[in-house]
C-alpha cells in the first residue's frame, strides 16, 4: 500500500498520469503554507515539470511570498488564509 500512495514520487512529473498530476496539484503541498489559488488556465503539467526541475528555488520563492505576505497582512489584521489568484 506505501508504494501505490507513494508510486508517482519514484516518476517525474511527465510521466505522472492524470490522476497523479491532479491529485499532487490538488494536494498542495507545493505552496509551502500559501493560501493561494492559482488561475484556472495554468498548465499543470508544464508547473510540476518546472517546480520539479527547481524545487528548492521553488520552495524559496513560495516561503518568501508567504512571509512577505503574511507579515504584510498581520499588520492589517488579516489571515495567511485569505486566497489569493495568480
């Protein structure tokens, strides 16, 4: 059972089904505690390809954004869960 939930991690992105780019994307992580909600019209695909090519440049970009932003907001009191569109 680990390596079924776990199959799509031993592939790169571009040999992901379907359902394993959708669930990945669906699941998140990538956005490192970023409440953000991307444009309908990204290509899921292409952005896994590159988040994965890059992923620590990634995972630096997305954390800076979250705490430029939250430290931005808690100043006017709002909540790192308001989403955001890109």
């Amino acid at each position: 059972m680990v390596t079924a939930c776990n199959h799509h991690k031993s592939k790169t992105p571009d040999e992901w089904s379907e359902k394993e780019l959708q669930d990945w994307y669906s699941k998140g992580e990538w956005k490192k505690g970023w409440a953000t909600i991307p444009n309908k019209m990204v290509n899921k695909k292409e952005f896994a390809h590159l988040y994965y090519e890059n992923q620590v440049r990634w995972n630096k970009a997305f954390q800076l954004l979250v705490n430029r932003i939250w430290q931005s907001w808690k100043k006017e009191g709002r909540s790192l869960k308001t989403p955001i569109f890109w």
